[in-house]
C-alpha cells in the first residue's frame, strides 16, 4: 500500500516537474530538427482521460482496501496493547496462548495486506497496458503523419522545440479512442 502511495506521488512530481521545466524553456526553442520527435508517456498517462480515470479509480481502490485492512490493524493493535497492560495478571500459558494467536492473526493480517498491494499493482499494470495498447497505433500514425524518422521518449531530452513534440496529439486522440476505463481490483492470476 505504502509502496503504491509512493508511487502515486512520484507520477505527480514527475508530472508538476515537466510543468516547471516547460514554463522555464527558452524564449527561443531553436530550429525544428526534420524526422526528429518526442513523445513523453508519463504526462500521456497523468493527462489523458483513460490515464486519469485510472489515477481516480487506483485511489478508490487503495481506499477500499485501507479500509478493509483497517479492523485488523485495529483488534491486532487492541490485542498487543491488552496483552502489555494486563499480561502481569494473565497466567502464563493464557499469556502465551494469547501470543501466538497474536502472532498469528499478525501474520494473516500481513499476509492480506501483500496480497492487496499485488492485486492493485496487477490491476494498475493492466490498466496501463490497455492504455499503451491503444496508444501504439496512434502513435505509429503520428510517427508517419509527421515523417518522424526518430522517436525519443521525452524523459531522456532536456530541452527541445515544443514543435518536435507528438504528445499533445497524442492525447487527444487517445481521449477521443479511449475515453475512460472502468475495473475493479483485480486478482492476481497463479503463476
């Protein structure tokens, strides 16, 4: 969870980051260079409304299953805290019976918190893929409409003519061809 959280912030900072570099870019891009083209797949991915739709339903996803792993937390918590302030009063192998049960339901507890965190990185996985699936052709017409003979990903070019850029095209008819996804988390398939 924590892990997916992370990850959801490095999205947006590399997002706001793209912003800021491209409010500070020269007044004076320089030429267009024929056949060269960027694409940037991260501001694709936080732009486009499939790729927002995504964003919105992980969140409500990670939501629904804080909330699920909330109560264990909670009678784990209870528990522990039962077991420290009254343990002086429980008999020993009472003591230690309640330990292990403790124990145990803390490792079930871990046990579905893992499996949560890889059903929601597999469902996000999937979403994206469905999302660079529909964006691969369009972004094999764009190559040949603008007789790119060169694509660079956007993240590894510091500066550039914003006029060499495909990524705005690119959203818009990802949006036009993919307007939205719907899902559920999904489970992860046995391997």
């Amino acid at each position: 969870m924590k892990a997916l959280i992370i990850a959801a912030t490095a999205a947006a900072s590399l997002v706001s980051t793209a912003a800021l570099a491209q409010q500070a870019a020269p007044q004076n891009p320089g030429p267009v260079i024929p056949g060269v083209c960027t694409y940037y797949n991260a501001r694709l991915l936080a732009q486009s409304s499939a790729g927002q739709a995504v964003e919105t339903r992980m969140q409500q996803l990670a939501q629904e299953v804080q909330g699920e792993l909330q109560p264990y937390a909670t009678a784990i918590q209870t528990e522990a805290t039962a077991l420290q302030t009254g343990g002086a009063s429980i008999p020993a192998d009472q003591l230690n019976q309640r330990r292990q049960q403790l124990q145990q339901r803390a490792q079930e507890a871990q046990q579905l918190e893992a499996t949560r965190e890889n059903e929601l990185r597999y469902t996000l996985g999937t979403q994206r893929q469905k999302i660079t699936e529909a964006v691969s052709p369009i972004l094999t017409a764009l190559y040949q409409e603008k007789g790119c003979g060169l694509l660079l990903d956007r993240e590894s070019v510091f500066m550039m003519n914003p006029a060499m850029d495909l990524t705005d095209v690119a959203i818009q008819r990802l949006n036009a061809a993919l307007p939205t996804l719907t899902f559920n988390r999904m489970p992860v398939p046995a391997q």
